[in-house]
C-alpha cells in the first residue's frame, strides 16, 4: 500500500536522500598519502644521492616510487571497490580528471627522457590542476590552496637549478597533498 | 484559479520518489545499497525498482562480484527528465504564482 504525500512530504524525501548519498571522496585521502610521502622521499633521495654523492643512479628512486605507488594504490583500490555499493558522478569525475593527469604525465615524462630535459617545473605545474578540480569539486579548501602552490613552485622552479627544483617539488606536495591528505582523514573520522 | 500540474504517479510514491532522488546523484548503486538507504524491505524494493525500470526510468543491471549475485541501478535520461519535471511541479504546489 503506498502512502499520500504532500508536496513538503516529497520535497523532504528528495533532500534527504540527496544528502544521504552525498560523496564521500575522504576515503581517497590515503592516497594523497601515499604518494605524497614517496614523491618527498623521492626528491630528497635524489637530491641527496645525485647532487651531494654525485651518482646519477638516484634518479631511479623516481622509478622505485612510482612502482611502489603504483602497487600500493592498486591494491588499496581494489580492497576499496570490493567495499563499494555505489558510485557517484563526482566519485566518476575525480576518476576521470586523475586518469587524465597520470596519462600526461607519462607522456611528459617520456618526453623529457627522450630530450634529456628536467620535466619537474612542467609536472608542479600540471598537478596543480587535479588538485585544483579535487578541491573544487569535494568543496575543500586545503587542496585549493595546495593547487595555488602547486602552480607558485612551479612557476619559480623554471628559474632556479635542479636541486632547488627538488627542494621547490617537495614544498609544493607538502602543502598540496599531505596537509589536505591529513586534514581529509581526520574529516573522515569525524564522519 | 491557480492550475496545479499533475504529478508524476510513478514518482508521487515514498519509496519510488526516494530510489529516484537516491539515484539522481549517482553514477550507478547496488541494491543492498538503496535498500539501506530507503530502509525499504527486499521485497518491496524490488517491485518498485521493477516498475520504475518498465516505465524507463532506470535500467537494472543483474552480475556476479566476488561470486554473489549484484543488482546494480542507474537512472536513465527519461528518468532524470520526469525527475525535474516532478520536482518543478511540487514547487508549483508549494510556491504557486
């Protein structure tokens, strides 16, 4: 048997369940995390082996982290989807907008081996807009911030030396991915 | 003499009205899910996904994860259309001109 509803019946029913089923992006604050940390650990192994020890093999730890990264982040999505009922567009539109970001970065970074360039200004300056649309999109500040110095470091790297490139990388990921992975987590608790 | 658009049946119902707004801002949902969500019985869940799947609102996809059967729902363009179309008339209700 089905109830009569009001029109202020109905309108209550539609705003509570949009609002039941709101986002919960905070679940992807781990892996701000993850790469955030292992991007850090990165540039200062590579600082540290290649321009104080002088041994161009530390350039690799790019290489270890991405793989570390990506194994990391793989088996944590796949534990997340096994937990997954339902999907949101936003969820859908973050997919997709961080699916783009890692495509051209790859590119950027096969390009630059390929001309034998340092890609990091170019790579500061193209995270800050999935950070940005992250941001934007979850309606949280930190990352919006996160993704204005992103864009900063990026654009002062094209005038300083490698080294401080680094130092400028490492600035931009710790406020654009580890403050707000923190601050995202602890949202997350509150939840 | 204020003139009221007629309602939607098939969405001037508890439980159809909130499997719709459920699936309005979803991409796609499971049935446990909107069950949860709606506090509805399986049984009833069911019927009224059923109906609201005959009349071209959603599609109902029916898979297998981790060897367990999975009902997943997703609104259709007709869906979301007679969604607004709802929603403007129960503003008309509310604040008639």
């Amino acid at each position: 048997m089905e109830t009569k509803m009001t029109p202020e019946q109905s309108l209550q029913i539609i705003n509570e369940m949009i609002n039941s089923a709101k986002s919960s992006m905070n679940k992807h604050h781990i892996y701000f995390l993850i790469w955030g940390w292992l991007m850090i650990a990165s540039a200062v192994s590579v600082y540290l082996i290649v321009y104080q020890q002088n041994n161009p093999m530390g350039h690799l730890s790019w290489m270890v982290a991405g793989i570390i990264g990506g194994i990391a982040s793989s088996l944590y999505g796949k534990n997340q989807a096994k937990k997954i009922k339902s999907v949101t567009f936003i969820d859908k539109a973050y997919q997709y907008v961080w699916l783009s970001y890692g495509i051209t970065l790859l590119c950027i970074l096969f390009g630059s081996i390929g001309f034998k360039s340092d890609p990091g200004p170019y790579i500061t300056i193209l995270t800050a807009l999935p950070v940005l649309v992250t941001g934007l999109m979850l309606q949280f500040k930190p990352f919006v911030i996160g993704a204005a110095v992103f864009w900063i470091m990026g654009l002062i790297s094209f005038f300083v030396d490698e080294p401080t490139r680094l130092l400028f990388f490492s600035v931009a990921i710790f406020f654009g991915y580890i403050i707000p992975g923190y601050m995202l987590r602890k949202q997350e608790n509150n939840d | 003499m204020i003139e009221f658009e007629e309602l939607d049946p098939l969405l001037h119902s508890q439980l159809r009205l909130s499997i719709i707004s459920l699936l309005v801002s979803q991409s796609e949902s499971d049935f446990v899910f909107i069950k949860e969500k709606t506090g509805s019985t399986a049984g009833n869940l069911s019927v009224q996904l059923n109906k609201l799947s005959d009349a071209g609102y959603i599609t109902i996809r029916k898979t297998f994860k981790n060897n367990y059967p999975l009902t997943t729902c997703k609104i259709t363009q007709k869906g979301l259309k007679a969604f607004e179309v709802y929603v403007t008339a129960i503003k008309g209700y509310i604040n008639p001109k």
